[in-house]
C-alpha cells in the first residue's frame, strides 16, 4: 500500500514483550496493493481462529514476509524492549523484498538501513503493521504450545506465558523453568525466595 509517496511499505510489529516466559517474536509484512486481505485489525481484537486464517492469507497473498525472534537468554542479558528492537531487525533484514519504507508499531524503532517511522497504535492503524501483529502472535503462540509439550505444568498452551492466576500458581509449587524470563520481577522473586533454583 503506497504511503507518502513511497511504493512498498513493510509494517513491523512484536508480540510476547509481556509475558514471563519464552521468546519474543516480530514479524514484517510487504503487502500486495493489489490484494485486499479483509479483516487485518491489531491481533489483540480478534481470536484464535481468526488470526489463524488471516495467517494463511497473508502468507498467501503477501508480497513478501518474514519472522524474528529473540531467546530468553537475550531477553534476560538486554532486557525486553532491547530484545524486541532485535527481533525486529531480524525480521526485517530476513525478508527477500527490499521494502521503500519500514514502519514500526510503537514509538520505538530498531536501526535499519531502509528509512523508519515509528505508529503508535500502528496495529490498528496500518494494514500492514496489522498483518505483522498477527504473523509475529501466531508464531510466538505455536512457540509457546510447543514448549508446554516440554514443561507441561504450566499451562503455556493455554495462557502463553502471561502473567495470569494459574501461571503464578503453577511458577509457586514448580519453580520457575529455563524458559521462564528470571529479569522479569515475579520470576525472580521466586528464584530468590527457593535460593536462586531453577525447577528444570
């Protein structure tokens, strides 16, 4: 979608700056102008299903597309806003299309070699900042229900790491895992209280 004056934006958006456990994920988005994908919103408003076929169609349709992702261990040794501008940047320089234009969701933007603009509330905003929101929430997703497959005691496939009743629950009779962000203050507190063990 022309914006400015420029022909091919590339929207980038994260997903997982909150959660306590696992990587943080981003994703970058080239649209094709010549292909309305309906139903692009911020993927915090829609459901599974629907970021689930939206994935397929942006997949599909898109002219180009690309996922980043920073560990845990990056996480905890560059804290979390370091570590998303990182997987952004993977994102971004794995992508095949050199894009005219990047522009980041949020109002902070990782150092690229194409000119950058920084939306807040760009995912709701920008179709393709949109599109990058639900790429970059879909894979962190099917991340985190694959390591629940490794640590099934805290319910990852269902609250994907969140910092919700059950996950606290779970980090207070286990322990914390080596998934688990030990930066992030209720992690870390738990690991002080058990004399700095990890569960597994």
């Amino acid at each position: 979608m022309p914006v400015d004056g420029f022909n091919w934006v590339c929207g980038v958006d994260e997903a997982g700056r909150g959660p306590l456990a696992g990587p943080v994920f981003a994703a970058c988005v080239v649209l094709n102008p010549d292909y309305r994908i309906d139903g692009l919103a911020d993927s915090k408003a829609l459901n599974e299903n629907q970021r689930n076929r939206l994935t397929l169609a942006i997949k599909r349709h898109a002219v180009a597309w690309a996922i980043g992702s920073a560990s845990v261990k990056e996480i905890d040794r560059i804290n979390i806003l370091q570590a998303s501008l990182l997987a952004m940047k993977r994102a971004v320089e794995s992508l095949s299309f050199v894009p005219d234009r990047v522009l980041v969701d949020g109002n902070h933007s990782p150092r690229l070699r194409f000119p950058v603009s920084t939306i807040v509330r760009g995912d709701s905003l920008i179709p393709e900042i949109s599109a990058a929101s639900i790429l970059a929430k879909t894979a962190r997703d099917a991340v985190m229900v694959a390591l629940h497959q490794r640590f099934p005691h805290y319910g990852f496939d269902r609250h994907k790491g969140y910092s919700t009743e059950e996950h606290i629950t779970a980090l207070q009779i286990h322990g914390a895992s080596v998934v688990h962000r030990r930066s992030f203050a209720p992690v870390r507190e738990l690991i002080i209280k058990r004399g700095g063990s990890w569960s597994s």
